[in-house]
C-alpha cells in the first residue's frame, strides 16, 4: 500500500476545500502504464476533477474546482465537463505546452473552450452524437443535445415518460451509444410521475432499449453507467455493489465492491469502476448495500475473473465518485482551472493568425 496526497500545484493559489489525500495498492501505477492512459473522475461532492497519471514511478492526481462536476465525456478534440448549469467543452492543445510550460514535462494539455448554458438540469453522462454535444437531462427525464440559443433539444425519452417536465421523473442517468445513436439507457424505475423512482429505488432499476424505447430488464438497484463493449452490455448495479453485464436479459454479476457504484471505464481486459460513501438516506436508504462499510475510490477489475487487480482509496477530502473515463496515450496531461492566473495568459491560436 502506498500512501499519496494531489500534485503541488504549479500556479499559485491552493485549490479549495479540504485536504484530499488517498491510498493505494502498489501495482495502480503499474496498471495505469501498461495502458499508457491517465484515468480522469469527477467528484460533484467535492466539486473537482481529476487527473490520475503516473510521474516519475509515483501516482499523481491534478484537481480542478468546478461546482457539482459530474458527467465526463473524453474524446480525440478534447474533453466535455458537465456542471451545476453547465457542459464545458475542453479543447486539447499540447502544441501550446513549449510555449507556456517548457519547464515541465506534461504531454497534453486541456483548455476550457465554451459552455453551454443548461440550467440545473442534473446533467449526469456526456457524450458526443456525431458533432453534437449530448447529455443524460435527468431532470427532464430525456436525452438531450446542446443548442447555441436554447436551453437544451430533446432528442429521446422513454416510452413511458409522458411529458418532459423538471419533475426526475425516473431518474434516467446513463446511455450506451451504438452506431451513433442511444443503443441502452439505465433509469432507477420505469415510473412516470414526480421523483417517482424513490418508491422502488431498491429493486426498480431498468434498462431501456434504445430504438424501441421500451423497458428490456427491470429489477435492478439504481444501475448506473451503462457501457457496451463487442456486444456485451456492461453497467454498475449501484445499490448492490455489482459490476457485471446482461446476458439475453439476464443479470450477470461478476465482481462485487465495498461502495455505491458510479463511473464505469473499460478496456479489452479490466474495468475502472468508481467507489462511493452512501451518504444520504434519503436517496441511499434501503439499498443492499445499507450497513457495510463502504469506501469512496476506484477499483480494476479484471474482466475475465471478477478479481480486483488494483485499488485507490481516498482517506479525506473526497467522499464519492460520480464519473471515470480513461484519457489514452497520455502519461502527464495538464488541465486548465479558473481559480489561477494563467487562464488570463494563455491564448490558443491558428498559427497562420500572423499573432
């Protein structure tokens, strides 16, 4: 075990909050290398996120402060970033690291870009629909894209939501994409009226079929974070503590983990799953997983044996997981906050401006 504490921050003033530090087994370094990624997660209770890499044979976390940081979208451009009101788009920029930080050895670096303005629609995953910038609009219980002169465009519900209205009506959370279009969905009840979802929070959960719309398993604990690989649908039963996947509309577990499961990372061959404290009763109260002792961080799962190969847990600061995405081909990414003064200096270009 291997005791760590956030990167020394390179700009001047401390990020907020209370001190983060975490533990974890020996071989995550080693885990994160063999992959050649950085593992990025949001935390909206601590409102950061966060890089993971591996420095210098040491694990590494960069934090940045975005209020109520939740779904996380990676992709070749850059990164998407959805807050309390807002998705913020991140433009990756590593061309611009000679000229602003040729003193340190980062091999990428993010910029934020713009932001749409949603409201608080409790955005929760992120994803790209061709260009479109797209979100998991749980208030509104719907699939919606962002619009450069409206709040949000709904592009898909459930068959049984019968108005979209600011009501959580089935607390619709993640998406599954599949030749560019919503292949699955994962809602905590197929229910169709205020916040109806609490009533059967335990064993309500469903998974939707994205073409028809309709409800193709239900009996699940607030699943989360559905994820097609090949032709498998993995998702978290988040209640339960369950990793595993739907076999011809049967619940597989394969791995079971000390948290409240949210964010869901895969390759060919493991798993990144995040960790969570249940901390509110309100919404956790109930689950199976009431009364263990739980824990807040990320586990690796090997795919074919359900066995947790590597391990981080926080001991402070940071209390629950929302999102974890994998950045590959990046060992030391840099990402720019807004609390610091370099946001004022640092301008991205076309380099045939002549500036």
């Amino acid at each position: 075990m291997t005791t760590s504490t956030p990167e020394p921050n390179p700009e001047a003033k401390k990020e907020e909050g209370p001190k983060v530090t975490f533990v974890h087994s020996g071989n995550f370094i080693e885990l994160l290398n063999r992959h050649g990624m950085t593992l990025a997660l949001t935390t909206y209770q601590a409102g950061k996120l966060c890089f993971l890499s591996s420095y210098q044979g040491r694990l590494r976390m960069l934090m940045r402060t975005y209020d109520r940081a939740m779904g996380l979208c990676v992709h070749p451009g850059g990164l998407l970033l959805a807050t309390r009101n807002q998705v913020w788009s991140f433009v990756q920029a590593p061309h611009l690291l000679p000229l602003y930080y040729s003193e340190r050895d980062y091999d990428n670096l993010y910029l934020p870009h713009a932001a749409y303005v949603t409201g608080d629609v409790s955005a929760h995953d992120l994803f790209l629909l061709g260009q479109d910038i797209c979100l998991v609009n749980t208030r509104f219980s719907c699939v919606a894209r962002t619009d450069p002169e409206r709040s949000f465009v709904p592009l898909w519900w459930p068959k049984f939501i019968s108005r979209l209205v600011p009501e959580d009506r089935c607390h619709l959370n993640g998406v599954a994409l599949a030749n560019n279009q919503v292949r699955y969905a994962v809602a905590l009840g197929d229910t169709d009226h205020a916040a109806g979802w609490r009533d059967q929070k335990a064993t309500g959960g469903c998974v939707i079929d994205g073409p028809s719309r309709e409800v193709i398993y239900r009996g699940l604990a607030m699943p989360h974070s559905p994820r097609l690989q090949g032709s498998r649908l993995w998702l978290l039963n988040s209640g339960c503590g369950e990793l595993g996947y739907l076999d011809r509309e049967q619940w597989r577990a394969v791995a079971q983990m000390p948290g409240f499961l949210r964010g869901l990372a895969l390759t060919p061959t493991h798993a990144f799953v995040g960790l969570s404290k249940a901390r509110e009763e309100a919404t956790f109260g109930g689950m199976p997983i009431a009364g263990r002792k739980l824990q807040c961080g990320v586990q690796v799962v090997q795919l074919r044996t359900g066995v947790v190969e590597a391990w981080l847990e926080f001991q402070t600061g940071i209390e629950e997981i929302y999102d974890v995405q994998i950045i590959p081909n990046c060992k030391h990414p840099f990402v720019l906050g807004f609390q610091k003064e370099d946001i004022n200096h640092i301008f991205n270009l076309d380099p045939d401006s002549n500036a």
